[in-house]
C-alpha cells in the first residue's frame, strides 16, 4: 500500500470532474440561472455532462470502496475517513455498504446467501407477474424493462428494501422481491435486520452522513434553483448508480456463470465466478474495477493500483486450468445480452 499514492488518486479523480465542470459550465448556460430559455443543445450539451461527470465521479465511488476492504491504504481510520466522506456526497451510506458488500464477497454466487443480484427462482418471478410480463412483452422489450428496472431504480430499492439481496438472513429464507419476514431490510436504520448489533454506531454514521448530503443539497437548490442542481447533481448521480450496478451485475452474472447451492458452494468456488471485461477509456477512469476483479475477490485488500499486475499473473496460473474468466464482448452488448 502507498498511502500518498491513494490521496493522489483522490486528488486526480478531483481534478477531472472539476475539469470536466469547467468546461460545461463556459460553453452552456446553467438552467434556472439564465434569464433566458435554454437551446435545445445546451439541454444536449448537459445531458452529455450527466454522462461524463457520473462516470468520472465513479472514480470516487470506487476509491471509497477500497477503502471499505483495507485496499486503500493500511491505516483504518484514513480508510474510514476518506470512505465515509466520498461515500456519503454520493448519497451511500459507507459502513452500511461496507457490511452488505461484505457479505457478498463472503459468499459470492451462493444461491441463498449471496449479497448482490441473487438470481430469482421461477416461483419468484412468477409471483411478481415477470412471467406474464415477458410473454407481453418478449425477448427485446422485456430486456429494455430489464435494464431500466436494474440499472435506473436498483440501486435506491436494494439500500431501501434489499431487492435483489441475499435470500436467507439471520438462517432464515426471506421472501422475494421484497424480504419482509424480519421487518424491513434497509442499509439506513441501525435497527435494520441486516445487521447486528455491534454495527449500530456505525450504521448510524452512515445515514448521518447521508443525511448531511442531503441538507447540502437543499441548501444549493434553495441558493441556485431544483433546475441547477439538475444538471449538476442528480443527473450525474443517475449515471453513478448506472455504473455501479452494471459493474456488480456484470462481474458476476452471465449465462455460463453458475450459482451454487449450500451442498455444492465453497468461498472459492463463489470467488472463481467473477467475470473479468473490457471497458476501455472507463477502465483508467473507475481504477480497472471491472478488468481485474477476479483478482479483486481473491485479493480483496489488494490495492487497485497493483491489480493490473496482480491480475496477469493470475491470469497466467488460472487460465491453463480453465478457470479464469474473460469476456471480450463490449460492455454494453453484455448487458444486453
């Protein structure tokens, strides 16, 4: 680990986004500040910026991440400072995150322990009417619902009622899609069944965060306009959860990718159905967290930094033994995939 290394990448993933705001904010007219309508490109040209800055912002999100394992520096009070703080201006509560996630690299791929995009049984799916719907719908429709209900509102619905989380807690099997046997299972309240006791102060810490955002983001609304802080907040924010689900959905799901039941699962079984991809320019800018995450989930204190590294030579062991898993296709056509 490099402590002054990791700030650095703090630092650079600051720049960019500021370079980025930079930009927008000389060649377009912000909304709601502008005496005058906006242009149709301008409206473009924001949209554009939603993009760019989310994704640029997910740098961020994946640092604080580090962070949550121990891969960010050997210091755990630097790690849960910086986390906390990246973290929370995202609208994520840190150390709730960091347990649920926890689980899933504890029992990644486990049909009913598993934390993130637990495969639904047919009984399941039937029950919600997605059946009914997919016979409605078909093949490419269904898929578009698909994409929109994972990687537009999947985020907010698995911290607020654990959609698409883990089957069984606490030994017990939940019902799906929304688990409610033992209460409410949210990432806010300390009460919350998804975790024990001794996280409360933590679990508390993350929803003051969170709620601290959120005073900030009314305070700016009140100062600059809900259309200002629409461009440049909550259209990036979109684009953040866009990339870290399609990141968790992708790294792990695939129609040749097994997951395992309790007679057959074992933690390097779980660890060894991590999907590594391509994601071109996206790769220098989220720290390779889709390229190396097989290293990743057998190295999870490993730093991003030295992933790449790390990655080539498990690579180079795992590959003759046909347990690597590499996959060229463009992201965006495994997702639709």
């Amino acid at each position: 680990h490099s402590i002054p290394y990791s700030l650095f990448l703090v630092l650079r993933d600051a720049l960019v986004m500021a370079s980025i705001f930079m930009l927008a904010t000389r060649l377009l007219r912000t909304p709601g500040l502008s005496p005058e309508p906006l242009a149709l490109w301008e409206w473009i040209g924001w949209a554009v910026y939603g993009f760019a800055q989310g994704s640029a912002a997910i740098g961020w999100w994946v640092l604080a991440h580090e962070c949550g394992h121990g891969g960010f520096s050997p210091n755990r009070t630097l790690n849960d400072a910086v986390g906390w703080v990246l973290h929370s201006l995202m609208l994520v509560p840190y150390f709730s995150w960091q347990y649920s996630h926890g689980k899933h690299h504890s029992k990644t791929n486990h049909l009913l322990d598993g934390e993130s995009h637990v495969p639904e049984t047919m009984e399941s799916v039937q029950k919600v009417g997605f059946e009914l719907l997919h016979r409605w719908f078909g093949d490419d429709c269904f898929a578009i619902f698909e994409l929109f209900t994972h990687l537009v509102v999947g985020w907010p619905v698995y911290l607020f009622l654990n959609v698409t989380g883990g089957r069984r807690l606490k030994g017990q099997e939940l019902e799906k899609p929304v688990p409610m046997k033992l209460g409410i299972v949210d990432h806010f309240r300390p009460s919350s069944p998804l975790f024990p006791e001794s996280w409360q102060i933590r679990i508390a810490l993350s929803t003051m965060g969170v709620v601290l955002t959120l005073l900030g983001i009314f305070a700016a609304t009140r100062a600059f306009g809900g259309s200002a802080l629409l461009v440049h907040y909550w259209m990036p924010y979109l684009w953040v959860n866009f990339w870290l689900v399609l990141y968790t959905w992708l790294q792990h799901t695939d129609p040749n990718i097994p997951h395992y039941g309790d007679d057959d699962w074992t933690w390097v079984k779980g660890a060894l159905c991590t999907i590594d991809r391509p994601y071109g320019i996206f790769d220098w800018m989220h720290h390779h967290i889709g390229s190396t995450h097989v290293a990743h989930h057998l190295f999870s204190t490993l730093p991003c930094y030295r992933a790449e590294e790390a990655t080539r030579h498990l690579k180079a062991y795992l590959e003759p033994r046909g347990l690597y898993n590499y996959d060229t296709t463009p992201w965006p056509l495994a997702a639709w995939r």
